[in-house]
C-alpha cells in the first residue's frame, strides 16, 4: 500500500513541480504552495515510518520521528558543529584503531518500531555490529548531543529518555550553555549519572575504557 502511496506520491510532485515552475514565472502565491504541500505530504500524527524514511532520504534536513508526528530540528550553529567536530575526531581517532566506528550526524537511529532519532553522534565498539545497518542504525553503544540552545530540553530530557528505551549504554549531554558534560550510564530502564564533568576535569567513558577528553578542550575548540 505505501508503495503505491509512494508512487503517486512523486507522480503528483513530479506532475505539480513542471506548474510550480511555470506558475512561479508568474508569480505563484505562498498560499497556493501551502496548499499543495498540505496536499502532497501527511497530516501530523499521520506518519507512517515508511513516509518518515522517504522524506528523510531526500532531504539534508534533520528530522526526528514519534508515532505519526515528525519533529524538523533547527540548523545547527557554528558553536553547535566546532564542539562535535572536535568530539567527533577525538571519539574517531580513539575508537577506529580498536575495530570501533563512530559516526556525526546526519544518521537515523531507530529507537523502536514508530520512533527514529537523529543522534549529533552515535558509535559502535565494533564496526561489523549488525545493527550498523546502511539506511539507519538499529542500535549504538554510546550516543552524544550537543545541546541546542532552542530547546535545551530535547537533550537534556526528552533524549535521556529516548536513547535509555533504545536500550543505548551511555549517552553523553554536552552543554555549552554550562559548559558540562554529562555522562549517563543504562542502569536498568533508566540512566543514572556516571558523572558530571566541568571545566578542569576531564570526561571519561565506561563504555569506552580508555576514552577520556578535556572538558577545556571541548568547550574552548575553534
């Protein structure tokens, strides 16, 4: 069934993009192009997973799902991108030489049947695990967010949740806004604190022996 949705789906689009163009030379309104969004694309709490994956494959946009609703994250700042280059690199340079594979976003990462997240940075100790699947992950032992300074609560709250039901070992919540790292351990159902690290300290990882960065380094990267 979603196929044939599909189908038509990017029939309409392919059939409604030659108007858009010839419209637009004469000035199409913004009201009409709402509309045939609103047309062309599901309602919110109508998503199908199938939908989320096809909308996600052709777009650079980052975009999270939950049981029918999407959620379009915001673009990245430069603070947001120099702290998970540099986290990105030292986890990298770290976890490679050892059979690991560590990857930034933009990578789905499927939590369960009906929910996908898009980590800022996820990896596995060893690069073969099955759930390193191509399209989307179905699993990690380690996840990082930067949080973000539109909704601190997505990473703070609403992702320790989420990475915890994904059963992921331990999630990092880097915060610039305080300048902490915060280093979660699965302890059962729920995550409890492996350690809060500030400035001077250094952060370290159970899941990871060995791994350990500065949270100077971190938070004065360039």
């Amino acid at each position: 069934m979603y196929t044939e949705r599909k189908t038509l789906t990017m029939e309409r689009v392919a059939e409604t993009d030659m108007g858009i163009i010839t419209k637009s030379r004469r000035g199409t309104s913004q009201r009409e192009l709402n509309k045939l969004l609103r047309e062309l694309l599901p309602a919110q709490g109508n998503w199908s997973e199938e939908d989320y994956l096809w909308l996600t494959d052709d777009t650079n946009r980052r975009v999270e799902y939950t049981d029918g609703f999407i959620e379009v994250l915001p673009m990245p700042t430069d603070k947001h991108q120099t702290v998970l280059q540099f986290l990105f690199l030292a986890i990298n340079a770290f976890i490679v030489p050892l059979g690991g594979k560590a990857l930034f976003a933009a990578l789905r990462l499927r939590i369960r049947e009906g929910k996908f997240r898009e980590p800022d940075l996820l990896a596995v100790k060893d690069a073969k695990d099955p759930r390193r699947q191509n399209r989307f992950w179905t699993g990690a032992d380690l996840t990082m967010e930067v949080v973000s300074e539109d909704k601190p609560a997505r990473d703070l709250v609403d992702k320790r949740h989420d990475y915890a039901e994904g059963t992921v070992p331990e999630y990092w919540i880097v915060n610039p806004q305080d300048e902490t790292i915060t280093v979660l351990k699965l302890e059962g159902p729920a995550y409890v604190e492996r350690g809060v690290f500030r400035r001077r300290d250094t952060a370290t990882s159970l899941v990871l022996p060995g791994f350990r960065v500065s949270v100077d380094a971190v938070f004065d990267a360039e």
